[in-house]
C-alpha cells in the first residue's frame, strides 16, 4: 500500500516501503497494509474528519481495481484528497478505512468478475455503493454496439474526461499493457475507440515471434533512424506508436472543429514528450476521476445526499 497523503511517509520508510507497494524489512505486506489502515483511523479520530472533508459535500471513496493492486481515491466532492495504490487487503480493511475517513458513498470497478458479496457487504455500510458495470447508468450516452465488451476502465476514463472538460470533444488516450483510444464527442456521447499493443508488448511480441531479434529495454532512441539492432526494434515499437498516436489524434480530430486529448496511463509519462500535440495534459488519475464522476451522477439521479 503506498499513500499520497504526507502524515504516512514515515511509516512507509520505516516498513521498508519499496515502489510499486511492494515492502520489506520490519513489516511483511499484509501487516504493513493493515497498519496503515490503523494508523488512517488514529489520524482521523485525533484530528477529526475535517482533516480530510474541507467541504459540505459528501466524501467519496473510489476503486479502481486491477490484477495485482488496487488504486484508491478519496474524493471531497470533486476535489481528489487522498489517494493509495493497495497490493493486498481484505473487505473488512477496506469498510474499517471507509468508517474511520467518515465515507459517504463508494464506487468500485474491478478487471475480475462482479462479487456480489464485495458489493452487498459495502452497501449495508454505507448509504450508497456500486460497482461499475455495463448497466450502470453514465453521465453520457453510449452508442457502443456491445457495451457488455467494453473495459470498465475505459467508461470511467470517459467519465474522467468529462468531468474534467464538460461540452468538449474530448479523446482519451490511456497508454498501458495496450494502448487505448477513446472518444467523446460534444461531451455527452461516447462514440466508441480503438485498441493496440502497448510499449512493452510490442517489444516482447517481436522477441517473441521471431528466432533471433533480442528483447531491449523500452527507450526511446535519440535518432530516428536507428543505428542498431536494438535501437531499429526500439524506434519501430516506441515511435511507431508515437506516429501510431498522432495518426489517430488527426483522424479523430479531423471531422471536428476541436478537440482536447487526455494522456492517462503507466506509460503516459514516457510518450507524453515525444507528442507534439496542442493543449496535452496528462493526467494519472483519470480513471479515478471518472470513477468519482460517475458515482455522483447516480447519486444526484437517485437524489441521495
């Protein structure tokens, strides 16, 4: 479990934290994460909420739940306050968190199958509780012709790029184990997008696939033409896609009068330098934004507090 809140730096040093939520040393995982846990309750009930609810909306907690770790946001309102990436923790861990942080709502969307225990669990604690599903209803309109194939990732990185840019055309480009391309025109329907191999896939598909092409390291060369071995796989893999990106930002672009594209994903800090495109932001929360977007548009529908 890594925090983005200050007051934990120090216990993630003395556990042995090691990046990627990994620890060592004093704590084993398990024990590190559960003494975070305790350590966010004496937080709060030493200082209070208030600490983390500067506002009267209600406190959100987001899931953004993967293979290996769980990203976490705490939202007041719109306003990101806390985030974690937790690598192991259990149901009653994460109801411990939310009562202790003062939780009003939560949403949780997941790679795995729906567990209908997580989610009956959470709403009897707290007053509302979803997980985000291909029946959930979106603050936009979805025209994909199989919304039950759609990753929920990207739906809540299309919530994110509306929350963050309402009325605009927005295109989503999460760059991660594939590389994703996304569409919201008008901002309010979701067109549909496109799917590739991310970096690290398309160097290790032509290791792969091949009898003698090494697997080199995912850098970017400083010539365009490689002078190498390595750096021909590297050019062909890391700045084919940056072409590969471009081309679909004009395609996308093209029939529209503008249109703000959002760089999210693990590998969006390695391509964003190599983009030349106007008003790029990148932004590694999207997902959780999106989450956090979505979450209170059921809200206001079902008019909960």
């Amino acid at each position: 479990m890594v925090w983005s809140h200050p007051v934990f730096g120090w216990l993630h040093f003395f556990c042995g934290g090691l990046p990627g939520g990994h620890s060592s040393g004093f704590c084993s995982k398990h024990k590190f994460s559960s003494v975070l846990v305790y350590l966010r309750g004496f937080v709060t009930r030493t200082f209070g909420a208030s600490c983390l609810r500067q506002t009267n909306q209600p406190l959100n907690l987001v899931l953004d739940i993967g293979n290996t770790r769980t990203k976490l946001g705490l939202f007041d309102g719109n306003r990101l306050v806390e985030q974690a990436i937790w690598t192991a923790w259990t149901l009653e861990e994460l109801v411990s968190y939310g009562n202790q942080a003062g939780v009003d709502r939560v949403i949780l969307a997941s790679v795995v199958l729906p567990d209908p225990e997580t989610q009956h669990k959470l709403a009897d604690v707290f007053p509302l509780a979803l997980e985000l599903t291909h029946e959930t209803p979106l603050p936009f309109r979805n025209t994909y012709k199989t919304p039950e194939t759609l990753g929920r990732d990207r739906i809540a990185a299309v919530a994110g790029a509306q929350a963050l840019f309402p009325d605009e055309n927005c295109m989503v480009i999460d760059c991660g184990t594939c590389i994703k391309y996304d569409l919201l025109r008008g901002g309010d329907t979701y067109v549909g997008g496109n799917i590739a191999p991310g970096a690290a896939m398309r160097i290790l598909a032509m290791h792969t696939f091949t009898a003698r092409l090494p697997q080199v390291p995912v850098v970017m060369p400083p010539e365009t033409v490689g002078y190498s071995t390595e750096t021909a796989l590297q050019n062909g893999a890391l700045r084919g896609a940056t072409f590969e990106i471009l081309g679909f930002v004009q395609a996308f672009g093209a029939p529209l009068e503008s249109l703000q594209v959002i760089l999210t994903g693990g590998d969006a800090g390695f391509f964003a330098p190599h983009l030349p495109i106007p008003a790029l932001l990148v932004e590694p929360n999207l997902v959780l934004h999106g989450l956090n977007h979505i979450l209170q548009y059921n809200a206001n529908q079902n008019r909960i507090p």
